[in-house]
C-alpha cells in the first residue's frame, strides 16, 4: 500500500552516479549508457504513472467514505432532534402549565381603576388578600360595585387599636358576596395580571402612610 503520495515524487537523474549499477545492467544488454539513463527514467514515469491512478483512486474511496460517515451522522442528529421534539411536545401537552407563557400583568395607571375597597382596607392593614381583587374580573367587580352602591351608606368598625369609626361600606363589604377565587386555583394568566398590580398597591399604601 502505497504511503506518500506519488503525485509529489520527483523524478531522479539516472545519469548520476548513484544509478551507475542501474544503467550498467542495461549496458550488458546492448544499450548505450546514455540509452540505459533515459529508459530507467521511462520505466520510472510508467510505474509512478500507475502508482498515481492506485493513489487517485484510494483518495476517492475514502472520500466517498468519509461522505458517506457524514450524511449518516446527519440523519442521526437529525432523528436525535425529532425524538427530542417529540418528546418535548409530549411533555408538554401532559405539562400544560409548566410551558405556560409568564406575561407580565400590566398595573393600572389609570386612577379610575381601583380595587375594591375591601380589598385596599386589607392591604392597608397589613391583611391578607386574595389576588382575585386585583385580576381584571376583580376590578370589574370593584367597578361594578362601586356603581351600584350607596354612595353614603357608612357602618361602624373597630381599628387594631380598637377604636370604633366610621368608614364607607363598601370598604367592609362581605368577600362572599361576590365569588372569589383562591390564589392557587388562579391561571397563569391571571396571576400574571394580579401580581403587579397588587405590588403597585402595596407600595401606594406604603408611600401614601410614609410621612413628608
């Protein structure tokens, strides 16, 4: 098997004295020197001729091998990747919720869009308070509420310190009047609308009691 290319061979000069046994065997034949230097020099092109067209044809094996490695490694990545997107898509048709979008609710800005009063007395108070009054069905609700409410009705309510006030009732109003849904039965969708807003809330309370 042939170990360097042939194609980089150099032809030697026959007529050096290195190839002196060479020619002389050609010599003892009937040809001249000069006649035994060029056909030694024949008889190299001849066989490095042959030795290129077995070299040629190797290299064209082994890149048709090489070629064929690859293609095949491309379809194993490529069923790798199907398998692994079919997988996904399994996962995630029985995972619905882990694949959820997280779309940030938008907090109201618009001042005419509160929560109900219940709702801001409980965080005022430091309470606890579903996230159901800050989805967009809660301050549906709320403004719904605050349409169809007395506008002076006013109930009498003990604070932590235990004095007694006065204070609209709508601020008191039952949160059983109205369905509510749990923080955990919430979707995503709604958590995502409630959570900042609640938040924005907060942090109004917290700046509106901050002294100036």
């Amino acid at each position: 098997m042939l170990q360097e290319n042939p194609n980089l061979a150099v032809q030697p000069d026959f007529t050096l004295q290195e190839h002196q046994l060479a020619r002389q065997q050609l010599v003892d034949g009937g040809f001249t020197d000069d006649q035994a230097a060029r056909s030694l020099a024949a008889l190299w092109t001849l066989a490095n001729n042959a030795d290129k067209e077995r070299w040629n044809l190797r290299q064209e094996r082994l890149q048709e091998a090489r070629e064929r490695e690859e293609e095949e490694e491309e379809q194993r990545q490529q069923l790798r990747q199907e398998e692994a997107e079919a997988a996904r898509l399994e996962d995630r048709k029985k995972n619905k919720n882990k694949y959820a979008p997280l779309v940030r609710g938008k907090a109201p800005s618009d001042p005419t869009i509160l929560p109900a009063q219940y709702a801001t007395r409980k965080l005022k108070a430091g309470d606890y308070c579903e996230l159901h009054y800050f989805t967009n069905r809660g301050l549906e609700d709320a403004q719904l509420a605050t349409l169809v409410a007395e506008p002076d009705a006013m109930v009498m309510l003990p604070s932590s310190e235990g004095i007694h006030s006065w204070i609209p009732a709508a601020a008191v109003k039952d949160p059983k009047a109205t369905p509510v849904v749990k923080d955990e039965h919430l979707s995503w969708e709604e958590f995502n609308e409630a959570a900042p807003r609640m938040v924005t809330s907060m942090r109004q309370r917290t700046d509106g009691d901050t002294p100036t």
